[in-house]
C-alpha cells in the first residue's frame, strides 16, 4: 500500500504521525511511504532520517495524491479539504464530534476516516488515545503552574508551597487516564490534590495506587461547587470518547473561583467540560480570562512537547497501520476494537457517538465495508 505522512499544519502543531523507525517497519513490510517535505522537523526528526528509512520526499500535493492510506496526528484544517476523496483511508485524530465543518467534508467527499480516539482495545480500552492523554494529563498542571504566577494573571502562588506557608489545592475532574497522571504531577509537586469521579472502582483504585495522598470525591454538583470555591487549579479532564464532552462545570460555578486561580480545560479538543471554556485558544495565545479565572483551552496540548509526544504516538499507532496497510478495510472487520475507529464510510457516519453530537444519521459500519 502506499502511505502518505504530511506536514502537519494546525498551531503549533510539531508532532508527525510516523517516526523514522516507523517508516522502515512499513517498508519493511513492502509499502510505499511518501512523507512531506520537513514533515518531521518539529519533532527533530530530517528529512534525511526518513529517506535513510526507506521513504520518498514530496510535496504536500503529492503525498495527499499518491496515498491509499493518509496517517496524520491532527484533523484536516479547512485548506486541506480540498484533499480527501473517495477510495482514501484516513487515520488521525479526528473530534468530529465538534468539528462539523469537518465532518461534512468528510461525508461530502466519501472518504473513509479512522479516529485515533475511538479505537478500543480487548478491554474496552482506547490505545491510541491514551498516550497523548498521558502527556496532556502531566503538561496540565505545568500549565496551571505557570498560569499561577503574578506575571500570567495568576495568584502569584507556588503549586507545591514552601515550609511554613501551604500549597495550592488542586481539584481534578475525571478519574481516567488525563486526570489520574495530571494527580501524579501535581501531588508530585507538593500540591493538595482531589480528583472527582463517578466511579466507586475508579476512585478506590486511585486511592490504593496512591497510598492516600491523592483525595477523592464523588462527582455531584454539591461537592463540586464547595471544592471550587477554594480551589487554586481547576483540570477538566472528562471525556466521553467519540462524542462532545458534558459541561461539568457551569458559569455559575466559575463565578464562586478566587480572583486570579486557573482553569485547564483538557477536554476542549471535544468541545470542552468547562463552559466558560468557550472558544480554543493556540499555542501562540493559550490564556484568557473570564470572571477573575485564567483560563487556557488549547486543543493540542502534546504538540508543545512534540519530540515525546510523536514518539508515544508512533509507538501506539504502527501496528495498527501496519494492519491497515496489509489488508485496507479488512483489517477493520476482524478485530472488533479496529472497527470501533470507524467514523466515515461512503458518506455516512458510522459512530454513534458522533452522530448523537451532531445528530446526523448513523449507520452500521460492518454494513458499508
């Protein structure tokens, strides 16, 4: 098959969606790779590296027209549309879920769209999403550190406090992958930290792993509004995967935050769990501010660190691609976690999820391969 890895063209966005060594493994196994020009010079990877690989250089057109299979990191930007057809496979984080500009295009174009984000695996598990989640969970609470300090607009507070004086207190929405390494870093630091749940497993796992230095709370609103009232650093990190996030924390609650605390919305890729989350914000201006609160909202988070993060990714996604690369869409209809990836075909949507968000029509995907 031949796989096209573009220059990723979003903010800020230095991840590329193979590594070198992922581009030998696929020509290894046979395939044709054409990666675009310093596609991987953000993540300090050449264009030397990949041709030592086995790779072809080419401009973006050319990998876009030459691929059966496009492997990106991000979504299509709206200049890039203009690239998808029917008979292509693609495979990248899509959020389509609040994006339907970009969902319209894919459905308009019949091209058949794999999320990174829905995939599962035998556990019920999302693989290809844990490792950025990993990485977005810990960059969280560096983040709301620097967003803490005089100078950002913050409350000129040091997250872990010195002796004699006490820490911040740092409240963590959602028990799961973001949330439980956001709790890691900021605990780490010195911090006081809850995280808040629905799960009574989740949150006795949590308490375990941590020998109890970790708080939890069930996630009502009751306890939610008391915990904000005092909180320093607010995480959303809830996700409900392949569809738009619930807002968990309202204006209201927002209002009752101290004058100068801070808000990281993890989930605004997905629309966002804050609602005063109401726009993404970049790389080049990630801070704003509503009601006395900083806020950053910036869709991806691991592009900032784009050298562990492509390597996390790749690691996650090259069996996978490999898959596909072996056997196109077949490869989705034996493994039923693969087939969960499945968002476009032939111009429908083919995952619940997304068609509940955007309430669009939704179709069986093992009716359409």
């Amino acid at each position: 098959m031949k796989i096209g890895i573009p220059k990723e063209i979003k903010n800020n966005e230095n991840r590329v969606s193979c590594t070198p060594a992922g581009v030998f493994a696929l020509c290894k196994a046979g395939h044709e790779v054409y990666v675009e020009t310093n596609a991987g010079a953000g993540s300090g990877f050449l264009d030397k590296e990949y041709e030592e690989a086995g790779a072809q250089i080419k401009a973006a057109d050319e990998v876009f027209a030459l691929a059966d299979l496009i492997v990106k990191v991000k979504e299509y930007l709206p200049q890039e549309y203009h690239y998808l057809r029917e008979n292509q496979l693609v495979f990248t984080y899509l959020h389509i879920a609040n994006d339907e500009a970009f969902a319209n295009a894919l459905l308009e174009s019949k091209t058949t769209s794999i999320a990174y984000e829905t995939v599962r695996d035998r556990k019920g598990g999302l693989p290809l999403l844990t490792p950025m989640s990993e990485v977005a969970g810990r960059m969280a609470v560096q983040v709301g550190a620097t967003m803490l300090q005089k100078n950002n607009g913050g409350r000129g507070l040091l997250l872990g406090g010195v002796p004699g004086v006490f820490p911040a207190e740092v409240v963590v929405i959602g028990g799961g992958t973001v949330g439980l390494n956001a709790a890691k870093i900021a605990c780490g630091l010195g911090a006081i930290v809850t995280i808040f749940d629905i799960s009574a497993d989740r949150m006795g796992y949590i308490d375990d792993i941590s020998g109890g230095t970790i708080h939890t709370a069930y996630n009502n609103e009751y306890n939610l509004r008391r915990a904000l009232r005092t909180a320093d650093l607010v995480i959303g990190a809830v996700l409900v995967p392949g569809a738009k996030a619930p807002k968990i924390v309202t204006e209201d609650m927002v209002k009752t935050m101290k004058p100068g605390s801070a808000i990281v919305d993890v989930a605004i890729d997905q629309g966002g769990c804050i609602e005063t989350s109401d726009h993404i914000t970049t790389h080049d201006d990630p801070y704003f501010e509503r009601y006395g609160v900083m806020h950053y909202s910036v869709a991806n988070m691991p592009g900032a660190v784009p050298r562990t993060s492509t390597m996390a990714l790749s690691n996650a996604t090259l069996p996978y691609i490999l898959k596909l690369a072996e056997k196109g869409v077949d490869a989705l209809k034996e493994d039923a976690g693969f087939l969960a990836g499945l968002n476009t075909c032939k111009g429908h949507i083919t995952c619940q999820g997304v068609s509940d968000a955007l309430q669009l029509p939704y179709a069986a995907p093992m009716e359409l391969l």
